[in-house]
C-alpha cells in the first residue's frame, strides 16, 4: 500500500514526464518506488536486484528519460560508475556518505543546527567568488563497514 508522500510524488513524476510528452509507465513506475527506498543513490544494477521484475535494459531506458525529465539526479562514483536518487525537489535535501573502495552511497542526515551551519559556510564561501549560490551538497568520503571490516 501506498503511503500519501509515495502517491504525492508519483504524481509528481507523471506531470514532470507528462511536460516531457513522456509516458510514465509501471517499468518507471517500479524504478521510482526502488529509489524511494533506497538508502541512498542506486546503480542500475542495483535497481535491478529490488525492481527484478523490469528487465535491466528497460532500467537503464527508464533512468534515461526520468534523468532527461528531471525527475533523478545522477552522481557519479570513483570509478565512473552512475547512480541515481530522486531529484531534490522529490525527495528533500540530503547528504551524501561515499565509500572510496567499494562506490556505496549512503544518504547522511544533519541536524537543523549542522546544516544551518554548513549554509552558513557555503554562503561564506561564495561571497568571496563571483558565483552565486542556488545550494549546496555535502559527500564525505571513507570507508563503509563492509569495507574496513
């Protein structure tokens, strides 16, 4: 069963592809509910272990167009490899922990306080550049505990 802030964003993504002259349909569908579990940003290969029942072809067709639509923001690992999440307007700002050995991406929560003082930071920053600021992410790099163990 579908909880409210599920159904809100499928909404969400059927008018952002609707825009595109985009279909969303239940291969895309299943992609997004994958990623809205995910405890952080996904290969296609990963997709493919919890949405098994779209083929791996039609992920990496679905991420295409959602990416294309705005609906995913890709990152990239070490090694080149592509992952995705759900694009900041979907799911909320968040935080990334990176392992510099295996590539896992894992979402990081700060408190109010620390991401006020991060803001705070970046805006600092940038004052003393020509740029001006839209946001700001965070990746810390280590090593996860598969990793070190």
């Amino acid at each position: 069963m579908k909880t409210h802030v599920q159904t809100e964003i499928h909404e969400a993504v059927k008018r952002s592809l609707a825009d595109h002259d985009v279909r969303y349909t239940t291969g895309r569908q299943q992609v997004v509910n994958s990623l809205q579990t995910a405890s952080g940003p996904q290969s296609a290969a990963e997709l493919f272990e919890t949405a098994n029942t779209v083929p791996l072809s039609s992920i990496y067709r679905s991420l295409t167009v959602l990416d294309e639509a705005g609906v995913l923001r890709k990152h990239h690992d070490a090694d080149g490899l592509a992952r995705y999440e759900l694009a900041e307007w979907l799911a909320g700002h968040h935080n990334h922990a990176v392992c510099g050995e295996c590539g896992t991406v894992e979402d990081i929560e700060l408190t109010p306080g620390q991401e006020e003082a991060l803001h705070a930071m970046v805006s600092t920053l940038t004052r003393t550049t020509d740029w001006e600021l839209s946001g700001h992410t965070l990746e810390v790099e280590g090593r996860c505990s598969a990793c070190r163990t």
